[in-house]
C-alpha cells in the first residue's frame, strides 16, 4: 500500500493531506526503530527497511543491501523487484556508487538502475558515526499522479535521510553482535583446547620426547573426526589415549564405550557391537550392540588384532558405509560413530600372515598414534611413581609415601614388560606392605627377576624382557592367567609372545 492509499484516495485540503502524511512517516520511522531492536540479522534488518520504505515513498519498487566486510558476507533484500540480485552487482551498480559517494540522499530522474532503465530514483547511503559505508537502500518508480511522472522531492530526500539515520546504527550494532559471536566461538574453541592439552598433561604423565609426540598427536587428531589406530604395548595405556581423543573432541557430550575383542568370545563379539533381534534363537531378547549403543560418540575397539575375520569383514562394511546390521534382522541401521582401535600387534605382520584384513587396516589408521613402552622413555618413571604414590595416598588416608633412592634406581633399572600398569602394581603392592612411609627397593616385588644393567640393545631388552616373564610363570607354577595379573599384561601376550 503507498503512502496515497493509506491517507485516503478522497479530495482533501493539501494543507491536511502534507500534515497525516508526515504523521504517517513519523510512525513508520518509529515501527521500524522498534522493529529494528527486535532484529539480530542482517537480513531481517533489510527486509524490514525496504518493505516499509517503498510504500511509505509511494515507489513501486525497491532494494535494500549491505556489502560483504570483516565476518559479513552481506546481504540483499528487495520488494517488488523480479529477482533478487548480488551483493556485487549492487556494489558495482553505477547509480549505487554515486549514492555512496555522495553526502546524503540522491534523488535522480532517467536512470539505469541495476540494468534497467527507470524514470524516477532515489537512494541514501547507510553509513555509521564513522562515515563508513555498510549498504544502501533505493527505491525506484514514484507513483504516477494524473498522467505526469512526479519526481521525488526534498520531502522524500529528508525522509530518506532521517530512515539511514535510525537504521545504520542498528545495522552497525548486528555487525558488532556477529563479530563478537564469532570471537566468543574462537575463545571458547581455544579454551576447550587448553582445557584438552592440560587434560593430556594429567592423564598421560610423562615430559619425554616420545610422550611429548604422543600428546601432540592426541591434541591434533581429537577435533577430528577420523578414525584414530592406537599401537603400543600391553599395558601402556591405550584405553585412556583412547579417552582424551574422545573427550577433545565435539562428540565429548556423547558415548564412550570401550570393548576389549580379545576378552569376548568369538561366538558373542559380533552381538555385543551390533546388536541382535529378539527371537533369533530361543530365549533371545533383543539387545542393542556398542555401535548403536555409542551414537553420537565414540566406540575404542581394544586388541582390535584378535577380531575374527568373519567380524572384520562387517566392521569394514560400517567403516564404509555407516550402517550396521543386527544379527537376525534385514533392516539397515544408521550409526554415528568415531572409531578408535587399538593394538599391542604389528598388524602389518598379522596382514602378511593373513589374519587381518588390509582394507580394514587402512580404514582403521587413518592417523595412528604410537604409545612407547616404558623402557623406552624411563625418565618419566620418577614422576609416574610420585603420580601412582600420591593416587594411593589419597584413597587410603596415610599421611605420605615416598620411594627411597635405592627404590627409584631399582625402578629404573626394571625392564618393565608390563609397562606402567605393572609400575602401578609393583607401587600398590608395595604400598600394602610396608607400614611406615618409605618404599625401599626390597619392598618392590619383581618376582624372580635378578636385574641387569639396562642396555641400549633391542634384542637384548626383548631377551630381559622373555627372562622376566618366564621366571614369574615358573614361579607361579606356569599359571598363565597369574602370572598376567602380577605383570599386569594382558593374558593373550603371554600365550602369543612368551609361552612355549
């Protein structure tokens, strides 16, 4: 509706008619400065201009733009136009830039705006305190009045000019609003971050050159959302790598879940990740599987090297195409999940052998993170000692507990098959039996273990490293399943890599 229509279309004396049409202005500045503070974007902001702006100044048509700057890419909003046209074509227009070169309203008769000529246009600049162009807005075509083109007049200029004056600041306010938002994001990014990193340094203690790569890695690899192959050693800590992943990146609010392959029997691995029907077999109850279980988080898949190739085969086809199937059901399920797996076996020696499929190897290790064992970084064992000590310290109540000299120089000289779960058992164990406040190196109980001087050599470590083990199984009379549990390893290392 224009401003003529909305006064009445009726005679009336010209004095009256100028005077409700300034009142009818006045109220549209007012509606579109309440309007505006309820605005946050700058396309509501243009939409309410130009939509109030082009009757109001008895146009037929009109546009309203903002140029791209900082973090705005800008915006356009049009009414009565046939299409809607580009932030660039707007800012290249010739008529454009003349009304943002100029010090206020431009008024002009036989025009070519936007490629098409018009016979009357008008156009002001929106600009803040700073006189800085944010955008523009142009109304085009004045109502026709009794056969004659009417031009608009200073009354429009004064109009126009008082609209940029009310809508610029608040145009310049949503740019404000959205750099801060960005730099609110940014901050509360680069916090997370920090809170990750000193995440790592808490739970993955240690300032060795091999540790210090291994949090880098961690760090960088969490905001991702690839699937991660943690190698290492038994007992080196996988898992908690595993769960600073999880936790720096944006699936934390999520599941984690964590499976061990090896310790599910083959005939229930493949229901406990995927789930499975109710009635399959008599008695069965459906149960939904880790990957539907974890939606939205992230599954750790440990000794991932023992997963039947049958199963491997099916993890490959979720890998791939993020779907699963429960046992005994026909219906595709879609699943949102990170997967991190991890393994104490070279699996390209398990993929030579045949044991492990190489499709899913390289599915798995799309960044692989490489924990070191603890022979290999022992000055960290001072400080993951203290670490274990003043865990144990806590929980109990004593007052303190501290290794004696002798006690650390034992402890470095250990080989540590167990890597630091057997140094958290030895400092437990030896914890339990001494009643003062000091741990001396006869308190460590290493078993049958005469100790070497450590060498640099990796064949004679690996040697230590089979003594050792071997000595303990003799000295629990071959109990496999004991002898894990005091070198705090996983039991399936000593079938693979020790017993005869």
């Amino acid at each position: 509706m224009t401003a003529a229509a909305a006064l009445g279309s009726g005679p009336a004396d010209p004095g009256t008619f100028a005077l409700k049409k300034k009142v009818l202005r006045l109220e549209t500045l007012y509606d579109i400065s309440r309007s505006l503070a309820q605005a946050r974007d700058e396309d509501s902001l243009l939409e309410e201009v130009v939509t109030r702006a082009v009757p109001v100044l008895d146009a037929e048509r009109g546009f309203a733009s903002t140029f791209p700057e900082g973090f705005s890419s800008g915006a356009v909003a049009v009414a009565g136009l046939g299409s809607l046209p580009s932030t660039v074509d707007v800012a290249s227009d010739p008529f454009v830039l003349d009304v943002c070169r100029a010090r206020g309203p431009v008024l002009r008769r036989d025009e070519t705006v936007l490629g098409q000529s018009v016979a009357t246009a008008a156009g002001v600049a929106l600009t803040t305190a700073h006189g800085e162009v944010l955008g523009v807005l142009v109304v085009l075509e004045r109502e026709e009045r009794g056969g004659e083109t009417p031009s608009f007049d200073e009354e429009d200029r004064r109009f126009l000019g008082s609209l940029s004056a009310v809508v610029s600041p608040a145009l310049e306010a949503a740019r404000q609003l959205r750099a801060l938002s960005v730099d609110l994001d940014r901050l509360r990014e680069e916090n997370r971050s920090l809170k990750g990193t000193a995440e790592i340094d808490r739970v993955l203690i240690g300032d060795s050159p091999p540790m210090r790569r291994v949090k880098d890695l961690i760090s960088r690899a969490a905001s991702s959302r690839v699937s991660v192959l943690i190698r290492g050693e038994s007992g080196t800590g996988k898992e908690l790598a595993a769960r600073l992943l999880h936790l720096g990146s944006s699936r934390r609010e999520g599941p984690f879940l964590a499976l061990n392959c090896a310790a599910v029997p083959e005939s229930l691995l493949e229901s406990e990740l995927f789930g499975i029907e109710k009635g399959v077999a008599t008695g069965v109850e459906a149960r939904l599987g880790k990957f539907e279980l974890a939606s939205g988080g992230t599954i750790f898949l440990d000794e991932i090297a023992d997963t039947p190739l049958a199963i491997q085969a099916k993890l490959l086809r979720v890998l791939q195409e993020r779907e699963i199937e429960r046992i005994g059901g026909r219906t595709r399920i879609p699943v949102d999940v990170r997967v991190v797996a991890a393994t104490h076996a070279d699996l390209r020696e398990e993929i030579r052998h045949r044991r492990f499929r190489e499709d899913l190897f390289y599915r798995l290790r799309v960044v692989e993170i490489e924990l070191p064992p603890l022979r290999n970084r022992r000055e960290d064992i001072p400080r993951l000692a203290a670490h274990f000590l003043s865990v144990i310290v806590s929980r109990d109540g004593r007052p303190s507990l501290r290794l004696t000299r002798e006690g650390i120089a034992a402890l470095l000289s250990h080989p540590f098959p167990g890597n630091v779960r057997e140094l958290e058992n030895l400092l437990e164990g030896a914890a339990a039996l001494v009643a003062g406040e000091t741990i001396d190196a006869a308190d460590l109980q290493f078993g049958a273990l005469v100790r070497a001087p450590v060498t640099s050599s990796s064949q004679d470590l690996e040697s230590l490293e089979r003594e050792h083990v071997l000595r303990v199984l003799n000295s629990v009379g071959g109990n496999k399943s004991r002898a894990a549990r005091i070198l705090g390893i996983n039991r399936r290392t000593i079938y693979r890599r020790f017993a005869s």
